[in-house]
C-alpha cells in the first residue's frame, strides 16, 4: 500500500490506515513536508514512531520518505545541522503530549 500526507494529518491518517490494512500488509508513505513543514513532519513521525509503534507496529509496517521542493533544501540542511544525531533523526518526544498540528496550511484539528 502507498499514501502520501502533508505532516498534519499523519497522526490521524496513518493510524487509520494501518488498522484497516492489518499485518501483513505494508505501507508507504510519502510525506509532503516544504519549509518550515519539515519541523512539523520530523516532530509528528518522532512522536508516531516512539508512541504509536506498540499498537501500530509501526517500526515493521511502515516506511517514510519525506519530501520537498529543491528551494527549500538549503533550510532544511540548516535545521537539521544542529541535531546530536548529526542528521536527521527522530526527535525526544513525550508520549502524553502530540506534536501541536500547525503548519503554513493552517491548523488541523487532532483526531
């Protein structure tokens, strides 16, 4: 199976499409993530990842491919750069909390 979101509606999304393809079955997931989205999108799969994977079986039924327009590249770098992982990774995240929903399409509601 392959789907593609934008980061805001992973959180509902995916769940949702995992348990209606239960295991064997595996998912691909192209994520959207121009800009500042990136953020979002590394802060949403963190917390899918990390919170959701007992129920999920995320880490074995799933992969992402995160992408973005060549321009925004350099901001991505940029903000990546930082990170101790020395790249992109999956970010600390506390499971009681997800990530607040907000990018330059505007808030969405959590589900």
């Amino acid at each position: 199976m392959v789907t593609h979101a934008t980061p805001e509606l992973l959180s509902g999304h995916l769940p949702r499409l995992l348990r209606h393809w239960p295991p064997p079955h595996r998912v691909s997931v192209a994520v959207y993530a121009p800009g500042e989205d990136f953020c979002l999108a590394q802060a949403v799969l963190s917390w899918l990842w990390r919170c959701a994977d007992r129920e999920l079986a995320l880490s074995r039924r799933a992969s992402f491919h995160v992408f973005f327009r060549g321009a925004d590249a350099a901001g991505v770098a940029t903000k990546t750069a930082a990170l101790d992982s020395g790249g992109v990774g999956l970010l600390e995240v506390d499971c009681a909390v997800q990530p607040e929903l907000e990018s330059r399409f505007g808030r969405v509601e959590k589900s």
